[in-house]
C-alpha cells in the first residue's frame, strides 16, 4: 500500500472520471492518426496520443499502490482502425479542440478536490499538455482557414458605468434590447462553434449506429445542436451582427463505425456534462435578460437528454459505476 497520505474519495472520484475521459480520448486518437493525410495534424495527434497514454499508466500506478482496482474504461475493443473515414477537411483537429477544452473544465474543478501532492501535480502536468495541444489545434485551423474567429470591434476609447437598469432589459415587450457587449457576443459565438463541431461528430455517430435506439438518441441529439445553432444566431442577427462560425468539416458517406457504441454514447455523455457548464456560463454572464432567458432553457434541453443517455447507458450494461462510499445501513444489518 501507499505510504503517503491515503487517497480521499474525491481524488478517488475526480482519477476514476479522468481514467475514462483520457483512455476514450486515445481510443479516437488512434482512430484519427490512422486516418490522417495530413502530416502536421498526426503529429499534434500523435504527439497527444504519447503524452496521454503515459499519464494514463500514472493513474493506473496511483490506483494499484492505494489498493484500488483499476477501472475498465476505453480499451482496444472500442476502437476499429480500419474503418473507413467518417469525418474529412480536418474534423480530427476542430473535434480535438472541443477536448481540450472539455479537459482544461475538468482539471479545474479536479484540482480544486485534490489534496494530495501526487494528484495536485497530475492535474497540473495534465493541464500544461492540455492548454499546448489546445494552442497547436487552434493556431493550425487558423492557418488552414478552417476556424472563425469572433468579429472584431471598434475599441473601447473611455471606462463607463452602468447608469441604468434598462441596460439588462431585452426580454419585456416594450423594451428596446440594446446592443450585445462584447462578453455576451463571446459566449454566443462559442455557442455556435462547438455545437457546429457537434452536430457534425453525431451525425457521423448516427450514420454508423447500429442499434436504432442508440441512433434515435443521436438524431435527437443532433436536433438539439441544431436548435442551439439557431437560436445562438438568431440573437445576433437581431443585433445586426451577421457572421457564422462553420465548422468547415463534413461527414463522409461511411456507414462503418470507427468506434463502439459504449464509446460514443459516453463521449456524447461528457459532451454534455460540457454543453451545461457552458451555457451555465453563458446565463450567469450574460446581462441581458432575454439572453439569459434562452440559454437557461437550452440548459434544461441539455440535462434532461443526457438523462436519456444515461439511462440507455444504464439498461445496455454501457456505463461503469464510480467507486463510492460504503453501504453502512446494509453492512449493520447484515446484508
């Protein structure tokens, strides 16, 4: 066992959920390398795949000396490389910034529930790949032309004040909605953006499902994405802001799945968890009402379909069940 400090159950928890998000990652990873016809993008991809699958077996070698079983997750059984290309002009990049940015929320709040040094400086070195991969992802789309930046704005040249409450009118009927600032037209333009990226990553998920209750689930998912899209630019063109964030990518004709279904519905599962954060964000910040308004309800969209992931998760035998706290009723009675 573990000489050091014993593992507390939030580290436990926080190591387990990493275990899955980074053992799913490189089941895609090597799925994309070995579709990639573009050397710059499989070594950012492979170049992940190394350091990854190294922390990996760190979390592996933590579990083992505190005396825990290591968990399942993502193994080769998921993953089939030789299944034609599902995505083409440079999915494999667009889809792997959306997971680093679904990490980078993830270190936070697993840093914030760790206490010991070991996983404090995990978390950490996890952070620094996260945040260089999230660079080499972004500067290369940019490059490519593939990626729409925010538009640009006239700069501010004076510091004010908010003087009036009408600035958070935008909902009331007779109210006159003022023009976005520049915080809200950043979240909205992030809106767009990721759920572009995920209506492409599902459609190719529900091209190639095989099981029609798993594929029903990524049609729907799909019509979300799509009504977020709509809503997100709807508001903008009310404030004459007429831009688009494409996701410039397509999905091929294949109907051979890359990837198995536990492991897509669990990828469309922490997709999630990172849509609600995000227009959680999206509504706390936002001062406008009717902004705020729009984004709550999409929250709810979000929580109540990935409940239905879940669930499907659940009765296919599909989702992995956390370590937890001992059943101390049970035990004192016997059971």
């Amino acid at each position: 066992m573990n000489e050091k400090k014993p593992i507390s159950s939030s580290e436990l928890g926080t190591l387990w959920l990493t275990y899955q998000e980074k053992t799913l990652i490189l089941r895609i990873l090597e799925y994309f390398i070995a579709k990639s016809d573009n050397e710059e993008a499989r070594n950012i991809l492979g170049g992940l795949w190394q350091e990854l699958n190294y922390y990996v077996k760190r979390i592996q070698t933590i579990f083992e000396n505190d005396g825990a079983v290591v968990p399942i997750g993502f193994t080769k059984q998921d993953v089939n490389v030789e299944a034609p290309k599902l995505y083409n002009n440079h999915f494999d990049i667009m889809f792997l910034r959306i997971l680093k940015e679904v990490s980078m929320g993830m270190y936070t709040i697993n840093m914030n529930m760790a206490y010991r040094d070991d996983i404090i400086e995990l978390y950490e070195d996890l952070t620094s790949v996260t945040q260089k991969i999230y660079r080499l992802s972004t500067l290369f789309l940019i490059e490519k032309g593939v990626l729409t930046t925010p538009p640009n704005v006239t700069m501010p040249t004076s510091n004010e004040f908010i003087n009036s409450k009408r600035y958070l009118n935008g909902f009331h009927l007779f109210s006159d909605k003022r023009p976005l600032n520049d915080i809200e037209l950043g979240y909205l333009h992030h809106g767009i953006e990721t759920n572009n990226i995920g209506m492409q990553l599902i459609t190719g998920f529900a091209q190639c499902a095989q099981s029609k209750e798993v594929r029903d689930y990524f049609v729907k998912g799909k019509e979300l994405a799509k009504k977020q899209i709509k809503l997100f630019e709807e508001i903008l063109l009310d404030s004459d802001v007429q831009f688009s964030a494409t996701s410039g990518s397509t999905v091929t004709t294949s109907k051979t799945s890359p990837f198995s279904e536990k492991l897509m519905m669990f990828c469309v599962y922490l997709l999630n968890g990172f849509g609600i954060v995000g227009t959680s964000f999206g509504t706390i910040f936002s001062l406008r009402s009717d902004i705020s308004v729009k984004t709550a309800l999409i929250s709810k969209d979000i929580y109540f379909y990935a409940q239905d992931g879940i669930k499907i998760m659940i009765n296919k035998g599909w989702f992995e069940e956390p370590p937890q706290m001992e059943d101390r009723p049970n035990l004192m009675n016997g059971s």
